[in-house]
C-alpha cells in the first residue's frame, strides 16, 4: 500500500492544483509560532474578572462537541476556499474566541470541543497541509490552555497525506493533549471510509481515539452545492458513513469513536440502504463488513444535534441511539449555541432523560475529564 498518497505522482486525484496557494508566499518568512501568537493577541481582551469567573466558573454542564474555530491566518492563507465552503457569512467572518465565549456563558454551556469546519487543510499540497494543520492545532490548543475546562481540541489532519498524518497525530495527541482528530466526510473525490486512509485508522484505533467527522463536498461537486439546503453535503455524508460501513472501517477499527456530525440526517437512511429498515428486522444474514448486524454496527457510531429536528430525532430513536450516542452540537459561527439549545428543549419531542443524554451525559462517559 502506498504509504502517502499525496506524494505519489501518480495520485492525480488528490493533486488538485489549487491557485491560491500563492496566497501563502507572503507569510513564507513566519513560522507557525508567529501567526499563532499574532491571531491570539487581536482577539479582544476581556477583564481580568470576567476571565476568572470563566475560567473558575463556568456557567452550566452543557458539552457542545460541535464547535468551530475560523484561525485568522487560516483564513487569510485559503480564504477562497473557505468561502466556497460556506465561510462568506459575515457572522463567520466576525467570529473570534469571544464570540463563542459569549454564547456558551449566557447558555450554560460549560465546554465546547473546537474544531475546523469544511474544507478542512487538504488542499493538495503535503508542504501546505502540515503547515495549515500545526497551524490551526496550535491555534486551539492555546485558546484551550488561556480558557482551562471551556474549549477541547479536535485537531485538525491532512488525511491523504499519510506520513504528515501520523506525525500530526502525535503531536496533537502526545504534545497538545488533543480530545481526538477532525477529518472530513471526503478528500477530492474519495470517501474517508476508503482502505487507501486505513493506515490513518490503525493508529486512531490503536489510540482508542475519538474521530469527529464533518461534511465537506467532493471537488467533483462543488458547484452542484445549492445553499441554502446544502445537498451535496449531505450527498457526502452519506457516502462517508456509506464508506464506513460497507468498506469493512468501522467492524475493522473497533476502538475508534467515530462522531458522524450532522449525521442524524442519514444514519437511518444508510440503514435503509443497506437492508436494515430502522422498525423491522434486517433483510438477509449477516455481511461480512457488519458481522454483528448493520443496525448494531451502525449503533456503534456517535452523531451530534446540530441542525436536527423533530423527524431526525425519531428516527434516532428508533434506532436505539437517542439516549446513547447523541450529543449535544451548535456548529457555531455556522450556527447558534441558542437556537439549537432551544429547538432541542422545546422542538424535537425529547423526554427531560434524553435531553440530559444529549446536552452532556453521553458526552461525560466519552469525554470524562469534563465531567464537572
């Protein structure tokens, strides 16, 4: 097996030839250290007893596992890329660590667990993705140490560079202390599910690592993206979880915690697909790739809340995860730490148990160093 895709001539799909690269010749002369401590310091500043009664006090036990971070020089380096996949709001544009501080302490929203948004920092380049990646790591991982118990850290990793891959692994978790990794649902045109990223997953598995996994749209069908109801996200989604499944992933890397975000959109769907209708027994024995049926396997992955609604949650439900498996996510800036609270407390016919599983029991048992 090739040992790094990107660095293999040959790979042509993964060498997508991104222009604005370019963009990064201006900062050619800064290490990482110095974009990180420059982004640190234009972020506003609060009192010193504001800060404390954070730090000490944080205002409530929710967990929000589905939290962005938009790193200014990230942002600067790929801007075009970012605001194709879905960044040009200004309200995300606006974002600084401030602005998700604000939200979580007028929710009761006690930790929020960072990470990078679609595209992610594959771009075609080896050079380029270790460079984002350590970036945007180092990034989190101060807002986590300035901030002890409010922000965790899902580090960001160029999947189909292997060799950057795994060293970035390490670092994030043997230096940075990282809660787990944050892929995305594709890379080019190939599933993250794919036997080509299986040695990315052998050491995930051999961590017992938390994944968390977020949409992004194939390069093949970036323009098919039609906001606002983004379906070739969820297009994407389904092939990842797809690629999961039926590619033998998950039955083959049993210790990896997989987080499907916004997967409560096609958990069931790709159920159906495969034969095991979410109220009625599964169609033919069981394959090879779920030998414990595809419902449990299936039931093995973790989803969060984010953007739900009432006809996902049943179907969650169904399925025996509502109360197991669901956490609680707001995707800001992309989205509201209030709305989403508000929609599952009042929106989505959830029992006061399954809120509670959801806003931060499950995530306590998989998370417990945050259990406050």
């Amino acid at each position: 097996m090739r040992r790094n895709l990107a660095a293999n001539e040959n790979a042509g799909l993964l060498q997508t030839k991104i222009a604005r690269r370019q963009l990064l010749a201006g900062f050619g002369a800064l290490g990482a250290g110095a974009f990180l401590r420059s982004d640190l310091r234009a972020q506003p500043q609060r009192s010193a007893n504001e800060a404390q009664r954070s730090v000490n006090e944080p205002q409530g036990r929710v967990i929000d596992v589905h939290h962005h971070i938009v790193p200014p020089k990230f942002m600067a380096a790929h801007r075009d890329d970012m605001v194709r996949g879905g960044a040009g709001q200004p309200y995300v544009q606006a974002w600084t660590p401030q602005v998700s501080l604000d939200q979580m302490d007028a929710q009761g929203v006690a930790t929020s667990i960072l990470s990078l948004s679609t595209p992610g920092t594959w771009f075609g380049s080896v050079q380029d993705g270790r460079k984002m990646s350590r970036l945007v790591n180092d990034y989190a991982a101060e807002l986590a140490r300035d901030h002890p118990g409010r922000f965790g850290l899902f580090a960001a990793i160029p999947v189909p560079d292997i060799d950057g891959t795994l060293k970035e692994i390490e670092y994030a978790f043997d230096v940075l202390k990282a809660d787990g990794v944050g892929i995305m649902t594709s890379y080019d045109t190939i599933p993250t599910g794919d036997k080509s990223f299986w040695p990315v997953f052998e050491e995930l598995n051999r961590r017992k690592a938390v994944v968390f996994m977020h949409r992004t749209a194939a390069t093949c069908c970036l323009n098919l993206r039609q906001d606002p109801a983004n379906q070739e996200f969820i297009v994407d989604d389904v092939r990842a979880l797809n690629s999961f499944l039926v590619g033998g992933t998950l039955a083959r890397f049993p210790d990896v915690r997989l987080i499907h975000s916004h997967g409560d959109k096609v958990m069931a769907w790709v159920a159906k697909l495969n034969g095991a209708p979410i109220n009625g027994p599964q169609r033919g024995p069981n394959p090879a790739w779920a030998p414990e049926g595809i419902q449990a396997q299936l039931r093995k992955v973790y989803v969060d809340s984010a953007g739900n609604n009432k006809f996902s949650m049943d179907e969650l439900r169904a399925l025996g995860m509502l109360g197991t498996r669901v956490m609680f996510g707001t995707d800001v800036p992309w989205g509201n730490v209030k709305q989403n609270l508000d929609g599952l407390r009042q929106r989505m016919g959830c029992s006061p148990a399954e809120v509670e599983a959801v806003e931060y029991k499950t995530a306590r048992k998989l998370f417990p160093k945050y259990d406050i």
